[in-house]
C-alpha cells in the first residue's frame, strides 16, 4: 500500500464550480498534512497545511483533516483558469520527512 | 530575493559525466531537503541536511551520488558518472528548525543525461 493516495483524475471542472480533491494515507501517526500545487513544468509552491481535525480555510481554499479515516481533501472554491495545475498531497512520516501522493490534475474549463 | 535558490535550471550531461546542482536555502532557514521527480511520478525524498551534516541520506541512491551542505555557500548534490535514467528534476526545500516539515521549494533543475 502506498503512503499517501491521491484520486488519479484528471479532474475538470467548469470556472467558478468547486473542484474537490481528495487524499488518504496509511500512517496513523502523521500529524502534518500539506497540500502542493504545481503547474507544468514548475516547482511545487506550498498552498494549504493542515495539524487539526476539522476545517481550514485560506481564500478559495479549503483543508478538510479527518484523523480517524486517514483521509484529507481540498477543495477549491470558485474555480479559476488560473487554478489549472497538478495538486500533490504530502503527509509527514516523521519530525522532516514528507511522503508525496502522485498529485491529481485539474484543469478548470473557462 | 529570499525564497530557495537552486541553479543550473538547466543542465544537460552525457553519459559518464558528473552533474553538480546547487540550492541556497531561504534566508533564515538552516535545513535542506533533496527531492527527485520523474517523468509522471510523484516527488521522492533524498537526502535531508543541515550545516555540515548530513542527517538522513535514506532516499539517495548508495552510489554515485552524494550531498553536501557546508558551513558557508549552497548545498550541492552531486551525481557521478550519469546514467539516462538520472534525467528527471531535482528539486530543493528548505525549513526553518521550529517547523522541518514545512518545505518550501525552489525551481528546480532538470538534468537531461543523453
């Protein structure tokens, strides 16, 4: 089984409609959870982190982190052109390393 | 510009040769982090570093490749005598000592092996 799992998509979604991304992982004792967004051909800029049961909300963005069923997601509000990129899921096995999901791609159709 | 600063962005090497690639840590950060990323594949840790140490080399292939993070400069990873399955990105994160888990990333540099 692996780390962490990512919905494989793509997943396209109509501008200004919620794009809804999801994550599981398999280590009961992570507690850092993070989401990456990467466009082709770039870096992956760090966009959400999450510690604590519940919701997060940054923006258009927002984490949801569910302990209990190893699970975390993301959903983007208001889905922009400029949202178009792949989303990495990362979840931390230990104080610094970051095991990485294969990310899902959205695309976000104007 | 204080965000992580890695250099070549670019860098092609023939079969045989070495590959040398660099990362500035974002200022006030002291923990460099190597990751690897092939083609349709998810970013794999290498190697984790702080000034003059190197605390987990667990992702790094065991040989032809080594990291260094010394006391002054960038922290350099190096790859002898590159093969075609070397080719991918390699990028560097950086993070302060109170939060090692958030990683910040540089742009990268592809190395192209032909």
């Amino acid at each position: 089984q692996k780390e962490v799992e990512q919905n494989s998509g793509p997943l396209s979604v109509p501008e200004g409609a919620i794009a809804s991304l999801n994550c599981t992982y398999s280590d009961r004792g992570s507690q850092s959870f993070f989401w990456y967004r990467q466009y082709s051909g770039k870096s992956p800029e760090l966009i959400m982190f999450i510690y604590s049961n519940g919701d997060k909300e940054d923006g258009r963005f927002t984490a949801q982190l569910n302990k209990a069923s190893q699970y975390v997601s993301l959903l983007i509000r208001d889905s922009q052109p400029s949202d178009s990129a792949t989303y990495l899921c990362a979840v931390n096995i230990n104080d610094y390393k970051l095991s990485f999901g294969a990310g899902t791609t959205v695309t976000v159709r104007a | 510009n204080a965000g992580v600063m890695q250099n070549p962005r670019h860098l092609v090497r023939r079969r045989g040769q070495e590959a040398r690639l660099r990362c500035s840590p974002m200022k006030g950060h002291s923990h460099v982090y190597w990751y690897r990323q092939l083609p349709e594949e998810g970013l794999k840790f290498m190697v984790y570093l702080q000034k003059e140490n190197i605390i987990d080399e667990s992702g790094m292939p065991k040989e032809r490749f080594s990291a260094e993070f010394p006391k002054e400069g960038p922290s350099i990873l190096r790859i002898q005598q590159v093969v075609r399955g070397d080719s991918a990105a390699y990028f560097c994160a950086s993070s302060d000592r109170e939060r090692p888990y958030e990683q910040y990333f540089g742009p990268g540099t592809r190395l192209t092996v032909t």
